[in-house]
C-alpha cells in the first residue's frame, strides 16, 4: 500500500489504473495464483442494484450475461478480475482481448471530464463462454477473505495522494493574508493526519493480515478519516483561493474534480453505521 499514494500525488487517474492491478495482483496472490507477465491487471466489480452478471446454462454450454458499470481501463487494461452474482458470487479471472468480441464497451454513459482517460466504461456481456477454470475462489471468496478489507485501504490511499497535490499547490502561492494563512496551515495539518492514517494502517495490516474482523474495522475506520481529511482539504482549497485555480489552473482543477469524484467510493453514513454494528458486534464476543 506504501506506494499507492505517490501514484495519487503524481496524478489521480494514473492512481485509479494503479489502484486496481495492484488489487488484483493482491487478490491473485490470496487465492495462490500467478499473474501473467507484462500485463495490466483491472477489477471490474461494480453492479447495477438489483442485476449482477449472471451465469445462464444453455444447451451449448454456460455462458455469462448482463451488464457491468464503472469498467475502468477499458481498451487500456488486458486482463479483468470480474464479480459474477448469480446464482453464487464468483469472481472470474478474465482475458479481454480473447473476448472482445462478446464485450460490447460503452463509453457514452460517462458524462464528465474527470477520470475521462481511465476510460471508465459499461460493459455489457453478450453471451460470453464461462469456463470453470476461470473462477477464482470459491463461491464468496472474493468479499470473505481479508483482502477485500485491505484493498479498501488502498483506494483511500488514492484519494490521500491526491489531496496532498493540492497542498502542493497551496504552498506554492505567494497569497499570504491571515485567512489564506490559516486555511493554507489547516491544508498542512490534514496532510500530516492523512499520512498517519495511513501509515498506521499499513502497521497494523503488516502485523495482523489474515484477521477478517479487524482488518474490515480497520478499513471502514481509515476510509471514513482519509474522507474527512480530504473533503476538508477540497472545502479550504475553494476558501482560500476562490475559482481562479478551480476555473483557469488545468491541473489544478482537474485534481479537484477528480478527487471528489473518487472520495465519493466512500459509502459515508452507510459505513458508518456498518462500523457501528461491528464494533457492537466485538461488545458482545
């Protein structure tokens, strides 16, 4: 996870790429199995409520159907990790380019400028051959085992590295009256906690990786602090410096957009409630 957030820092959408092969190169590590070389890993395991992929069995065999949002790296990625919901949740480890042909990409759905060149698509399946050997784990494997947890922290390692480019514009500004001061100090002092977050995480996940409690409080914990921070961080940048950065700096807004957009993987009151029940749940044990 240590070299996740540089990718954020450096650019945000480099990081959406990154955060998702090194995912899968933990989840194909988990379940024992190898990577193939020189190749660029996605996982695509979004679902419309309601309508997962499913496998549907035919007189010529099974094959998988349905429709899958928020694909990113379609056309850059080779291989995709993909959830199948019905009728068990599996997850399948998928050769893009020798199925390009029963994946049509939608890249319509994806109305704003931010992220545009992840090329975050829906996909839908048109009949795609399901091979056994494809599977990963067993049914519900892919969210039982501690991993899922661990890569939670990774994606708001994302959003960290992100917000820490925009104190590096901040500092950068010659603007020096005492409310652009103060907000500029509160700037700092979010990109130190965001940092502490972090690594305190990564500790404790070094100490401990195979416990499935504890690493899920964890994650929900870290997620829930990494988005405070930086939604403070994105509230102060506005306050301090008004729209000319927002409006007239590419990179600068860019960032902006990109990284609300990214905080909002951060399911807020819903994860909340989620930790509030686990951490009941360790009260009664």
């Amino acid at each position: 996870m240590s070299s996740i957030p540089n990718f954020g820092h450096e650019n945000l959408s480099l990081a959406r790429l990154a955060e998702a092969h090194f995912d899968a190169l933990a989840i194909l590590a988990e379940a024992d199995r190898t990577p193939d070389a020189n190749v660029l890993y996605g996982v695509w395991a979004s679902e419309r409520k309601g309508e997962p992929l499913r496998i549907v069995s035919e007189a010529e065999g099974s094959h998988i159907l349905g429709v899958k949002m928020f694909c990113t790296g379609a056309g850059i990625i080779d291989r995709a990790l993909i959830t199948v919901g019905q009728p068990d949740p599996i997850l399948i480890d998928l050769d893009l380019a020798v199925f390009a042909d029963k994946l049509k990409v939608d890249l319509s759905d994806w109305k704003v400028n931010a992220f545009r060149e992840t090329r975050t698509a829906t996909v839908r399946f048109l009949k795609l051959p399901f091979e056994r050997e494809n599977v990963i784990g067993d049914s519900g494997w892919y969210l039982r085992r501690p991993g899922f947890s661990h890569g939670a922290c990774g994606s708001a390692s994302c959003w960290a590295g992100g917000s820490v480019g925009l104190f590096d514009y901040a500092i950068t500004q010659s603007r020096c009256d005492p409310h652009t001061l103060a907000h500029s100090g509160a700037i700092k002092a979010s990109a130190w906690a965001l940092q502490a977050y972090l690594t305190t995480a990564g500790h404790e996940i070094d100490a401990d990786p195979l416990d499935c409690r504890r690493a899920q409080i964890r994650a929900l914990t870290v997620r829930h602090l990494v988005e405070q921070e930086c939604t403070a961080v994105l509230q102060r940048l506005g306050r301090a410096y008004g729209p000319h950065p927002l409006a007239m700096d590419k990179l600068v807004s860019e960032r902006y957009q990109e990284l609300e957009l990214y905080l909002r993987q951060c399911h807020a009151e819903r994860d909340l409630e989620c930790l509030g029940e686990e951490l009941g749940k360790t009260r009664r044990i």
